[in-house]
C-alpha cells in the first residue's frame, strides 16, 4: 500500500510552490508594487528573497525533514526540555490568523469567478463595478457565503490527506495556473500603450524608498514564500528523509518569485494601457482589473481565465495553511483528521466573518485604526511572521548549530553540496539574517 502520508519527490516540490504561489503573488505583489514605487520596491523584494528568504527557506526545511513532525513537535524533538517549542505554537497561531482573512479573500476571489462565468464583466450586461464590488465585498451574507464555498474547496482537498489530496490536486492545479497566468501576462503586454506599464515595472526610482517599502518588502518576502509559520516546516516533514532540501528549497523560490513578476505583468501593463491608477490598494485586483476587462478585447473571457487563475492559487496556498493547524491537532492531540479539520473549519468561518464584516457591513469593527481584515493581514505577516522567522533562524545558527544543518543539506555527505555553500548559507542564518530583520524592523518604527 503507497502511504499516504508522504510526498513524492515530485510531490514535495509542486506542494511548496502551490504554497508560495498565492494570492500574495496575484493579489497582493501587484498592488505593493503600486504603494511603494513600481521597479524599486521589485530590486529591493528580489534582494531580500536571495539573502533572506532562501536562509530562511533553508532552515524551515532541514527543520521539518530532520524532524518529520509538525511545527510544534518538531522543535520539541529538536530541544528537548526547552521552550523552543514555543515558536512552533507561534507559527500555528500565525497560520489560523493568516487562515481567517485568507479566506476572505479567497472567497471574494470564488465570487468573482462566478460572476465573470456569468459575463457580468461584459460591457453588453453595462456592469456597475463598485456596486458589483460593494455586493462582493462589503455586505454581510454574499462575502461569507463565498468564504464558506471557498472553506469547503479546501476541506475537500484536505481530506484526501498528504498524497491523495494536497500532492494529487497541486500536480493538476500548478500546471494550470502557470499556464493561466502566463497566457494573461503574454495577452496584456501585447496591449497597446502596455509599455508604460512594463517601464512602471522595470524602471526604478530609488526616491520613493523609505523605511515602510524595507518592511512591506520584508513582510511580502515572507508572506510570498509561507515563511516564517511552520508551513515549510509541515510540508519538509512530509518529504523523504533524504529529499535534496537545496533544490526544493531553491526551485521553490524561483517558481514564486518569476510568478510573481508574472502576475504583475499581467496587471500593470493592462492597468496603464486603460489609464487605470496602479496605485489603488487592495481593490486593484477586485477594482479596477474587471473595470479593465471590459474595456478589452476579449475581455470577458480573460476574465475568467485570470479570476480561475486567483482562485487556484488561493485554494494551493489555503491547504497548506489549514495544513499546518491539522497536522498539528493530529499529531500532538491524536486527533482525527476529520475531526480536526471540522474544528479548523468551524473556527476559521467564525473568524473569518468578522474580517469579512469589517469591510463594510460594520465598519465599526476596527483595531488600532485598522480594519479587522487589514488588521489580521499586517499583524500576521509584518510581524508575527517576520518574529517566527527571526527565531527560526536563531534557532538553526544559535542552538542546532553548523553541522546538523551541513548533515541535512548534504544528507549525511551524500549529496554533493558544495563545502562553501553550506558556509555561506549557515553564515547568513547565523548573522546576517537576524541583524537585518532587526534593522529593518527598527527602521519601520
Ligand atoms: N504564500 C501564500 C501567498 O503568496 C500565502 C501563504 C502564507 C500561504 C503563509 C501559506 C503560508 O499567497
């Protein structure tokens, strides 16, 4: 019998870039690039993704594959007796509040690919956009509805379990999504007056950095790659004892970041060829993409490519994220897995409501100034995500130390992992990686 709850090689790979690529890549990337300033916020997301997010990769990995356990047991078996477990508790926290306005999100994402299979973005139907978008958004029952629609495509998958459900579902659904979104990038950079767009992209301006682009591109980093919340930590744990942690952990970041840039030459150039503003937030994908759909040749079918494309990626991330909370419940509670996952279920739709009612049905519900929704988004990934990998990093440099690391990237010298790299790299996670995410969460203070 194959066992189910181990990925293949193949497997391990599609499972961590189904992960990476999410909403962050679709959703979120386009409209940071937009806040901070186009091509300079890209260089400064790409330097940290080499010198701080692979590291960070790297450690999540030999911490999962060496543990074979979920976040919370994988740092007890790692050191015994201490408190370090207690940063796996924070990642499976981490992971239920990213959870609970992802699934917000993801639920905004279902409803609009609803809505374009029914051409309501056509310019035959005359669309009223911000009353299509306040209908999706900010009333009370479709948002939840859809969120609850988009808990069950996620339930769905988790209950085939580790290979019959995430692994056969990402092999299917990677391909296509790639395959989506280049198809859009390719269509909208043949645009007319799409240059614009690619110059706003890859043209710099180093003016517009200060310490918020450092943070927003640090948080990106993390969100992007699911750093920092034990869900690298899960989905190594599933791998072979002997997976090859480099190459997944650098294949990984590669598919995450080029799809990234992907996606944002899907959207700016088709942004500035219809003269809509790059700079509009959170609503520039939900916003101002359909507003440009219409207006486009073909629009209405590459409509439902790009919202099918949001929603595959979304559905990939969620699984991971609910995965780390089962995988979680079930080993250090013996839970059932379908147990396991209703209770997840139950808790992230009644989370997940009140960020959902944030966005308009009660505008009341605000902390610090923010709504709950973008309150859950920044404290989760600036900075209990930004927190966890910080410790994970102290954790491989300060407390396992170089040569457990140099055992689990070379697999006990069989793999040939060149001496330098594994210097270099364990170097990073001992100094450089601490101080600079220290550095620059001072600087955003
Ligand atoms: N990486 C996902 C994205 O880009 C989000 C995510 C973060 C998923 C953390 C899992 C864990 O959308």
């Amino acid at each position: 019998m194959k066992d189910n709850s181990k990925f293949s090689s193949f497997g391990v790979i599609v499972a961590m870039a189904g992960s990476a690529v999410g909403l962050g890549n679709i959703w979120r990337f386009p409209y940071l690039v937009g806040e901070n300033g186009g091509a300079a916020f890209i260089l400064i997301y790409l330097a940290i993704v080499l010198l701080i997010s692979l590291p960070i990769f790297l450690s999540e990995f030999v911490i999962g594959k060496r543990s074979q356990s979920n976040p919370v047991g994988a740092f007890r078996k790692l050191a015994p007796g201490s408190k370090w477990h207690w940063v796996g508790i924070l990642g499976v926290a981490a992971a239920f509040v990213l959870m609970s306005f992802y699934c917000v999100v993801g639920g905004w994402s279902t409803n609009y690919l609803v809505r374009s299979l029914g051409f309501q973005f056509s310019s035959a139907n005359s669309p009223d956009f911000a009353g299509i978008f306040s209908n999706c958004v900010e009333t009370t029952w479709p948002p939840i509805i859809y969120m609850v629609i988009f808990m069950i495509m996620t339930a769905v998958i988790l209950l085939g379990g580790v290979k019959s459900g995430i692994e056969k579902f990402c092999k299917v659904m990677m391909p296509t999504l790639f395959f989506l979104v280049l198809f859009i990038a390719i269509y909208a950079m043949c645009l007319p007056g799409a240059g614009e767009g690619i110059r706003y992209l890859f043209r710099p301006d180093f003016s517009k950095i200060t310490g918020n682009t450092l943070i927003a591109a640090l948080g990106q980093a993390f969100f992007s790659l699911s750093l920092g919340m034990g869900c690298m930590v899960t989905y190594a744990s599933y791998a072979s004892p002997d997976e090859n942690a480099t190459r997944c952990s650098v294949i990984t970041a590669i598919s995450d970041t080029s799809f990234a840039i992907i996606a944002g030459c899907a959207v700016m150039p088709a942004v500035f060829a219809f003269g809509g503003n790059p700079e509009s937030g959170p609503g520039l994908v939900f916003l101002t993409l359909p507003q440009i759909f219409e207006k486009m040749p073909l629009g209405s079918i590459v409509a439902i490519l790009f919202f099918l494309a949001l929603l595959l990626a979304a559905l990939t991330s969620a699984i991971s994220l609910v995965e780390v909370m089962l995988a979680y419940l079930i080993q250090e509670f013996k839970m059932k897995r379908g147990v396991a996952l209703a209770l997840v279920f139950a808790l992230i739709c009644v989370v997940g409501s009140l960020c959902s009612l944030s966005q308009g049905a009660v505008p009341g519900l605000k902390v610090f100034g923010m709504d709950f929704l973008s309150f859950m988004d920044y404290t989760s990934a600036n900075i209990m995500m930004t927190i966890g990998a910080l410790l994970t990093v102290i954790f491989i440099g300060w407390k396992l130390g170089k040569g457990i690391f140099r055992e689990e990237l070379t697999n006990h010298g069989t793999l040939n992992i060149p001496e330098w790299f594994v210097n270099m790299e364990f170097f990073i996670i001992k100094y450089v990686v601490p101080v600079v995410i220290i550095l620059i969460m001072v600087a955003s203070l």
